[in-house]
C-alpha cells in the first residue's frame, strides 16, 4: 500500500508546469470560444431571512455577433416575450451599440480584448498544489490555489484574485479545464466571504471547451443598507460556430 501510494504521487504533474499547460490551452480556447454564439437562460433566486426562496426572476439571451463581436441582446423575461416597451428599448440599444462598433470598424478590426481571470492569474498570486480527482467518473488532475501572502494587488481584477481561492479540475490529456471553483475569502464588491461561484466546462462539437452551467450563490452587502442572499444560475445552450472578421488581443496580468 505504501509503495503504491508513493508511486502515485510520483506521477504527479509539478504544479508550475501544470499551471502553464493549462494556461497555453485556456488561451487557445479563448479564441475559438469567441466564434461560438449561444443562448443564455439566467435564474435569480432571492432568499428571505428564513434561508427559503423569497423570488425568482428568468431571463433568456441570445449572445451574437454584431459588427464582428459578441453582444448579449434581452429576448425574454421569465419565459415572455418582452413587452411592447421591453423590446423597443431592446431594440434601441441594439442600434446604438451597432452603430458605435461600426464607427470603429471604418478605422480597422475591432480588437476584442480577453481578459484570462482565474488560472492566468495563479502564476502571481497563488501557490497552487496538485492532486488526483474523479470529476463525473473520470480521472483528473485537481488544482487548488491559494492566494500568496506578499504580492500587493493593484487592478481591481488583481484584487479579485487576492481574495479568492481558487480550485479547477483539469483533463490530464488536453489540459482542458472542466470546473472552476471560486470560494470568497474577503469581500469583494458587496459579496462576502463564504459565497461561490463555480462555472462547467464541456467539449462542443469535438471542436472547442464552452461553459456550459454557471452557479454563483451569493451573501451580498453593500453598505448598511442592502443585503440579501441568493443565485444565478445561467445554462448556455445552442451553440453555433461562425467565422468572424475581428482580431483577438489579451490583456495579460500584470
């Protein structure tokens, strides 16, 4: 059993190594994710005092391209067409978006920048160990990161990172992240340690990873005057792949 478990260990990655593995990849499926539309279906659920649902509020989205990036345009509200008003303002904004991205497209590309949350940031501000997991029945590598003490945050991205930890379970064979947990440790914009946030990833059309489920369940505060608890729970659905006319720049962590 002894000689078993050491052998085990000795097979696992070095969690620098892993780190930039799954980085490289992350930003390789960040371009093609950024061919795919979708739709989005959104759930909030607020909960009263006694810990029961107090709320629930549906809204669907339709992610498309517009002038050669993404946009999420409102298509109902909890399983409704939009009313008269709704959809005019819709529409409106629609409009103004469109005619504000054309106006860049005449001076060139729109340059769509992506920022690399989670994992790109754990080079800086993690010290990431690495273990063995099953993840819906299949062997995966396990990364958890904590944030490192000493490293000053100055983006607002940079403090997200400093007060969260952070755990992604990661296809040994791709480098593919599967899930991604983000458990808060210190406020951060109202939402207080204790809540989580955790995105699923899947392989669509053998071609790319997409988020596929996204469950933030929340403690809010904001000043002294609002609080309250709840979820977002967001499905993304029919994917469907296009070719695109833009250019993709990354905004790397400082």
């Amino acid at each position: 059993m002894i000689l078993l478990l050491c052998l085990a260990v000795s097979l696992l990655p070095d969690a620098n190594s892993m780190v930039s593995s799954v980085i490289a990849h992350e930003k390789s499926e960040a371009v093609r994710r950024q061919s795919y539309t979708r739709r989005e279906e959104v759930t909030k659920l607020h909960f009263g005092k006694d810990g029961k649902e107090s709320s629930r509020e549906t809204e669907t989205f339709d992610v498309i391209f517009l002038e050669g990036a993404a946009y999420r345009k409102l298509i109902q509200q909890n399983g409704k067409p939009l009313a008269a008003k709704q959809q005019a303002r819709v529409e409106a904004e629609l409009a103004k978006e469109k005619a504000r991205r054309a106006g860049e497209r005449r001076n060139g590309l729109i340059h769509r920048t992506i920022r690399l949350g989670g994992i790109a940031q754990a080079p800086k501000f993690y010290d990431v160990s690495v273990s063995e997991d099953l993840f819906n029945g299949r062997a995966v590598w396990k990364l958890e990161g904590t944030p490192r003490a000493g490293v000053t945050a100055v983006t607002e991205q940079e403090k997200n990172a400093r007060g969260t930890k952070q755990t992604w379970w990661v296809d040994p064979e791709e480098k593919a992240v599967l899930r991604q947990r983000t458990e808060f440790l210190e406020p951060l914009n109202g939402v207080q340690p204790g809540s989580v946030w955790v995105m699923d990833f899947e392989k669509i059309g053998g071609d790319c990873w997409l988020p596929v489920h996204s469950l933030l369940t929340y403690d809010l505060h904001v000043a002294n005057f609002i609080r309250a608890q709840g979820s977002q729970d967001i499905r993304f659905l029919d994917y469907r792949k296009f070719e695109v006319d833009s250019s993709v720049v990354f905004e790397e962590p400082k």
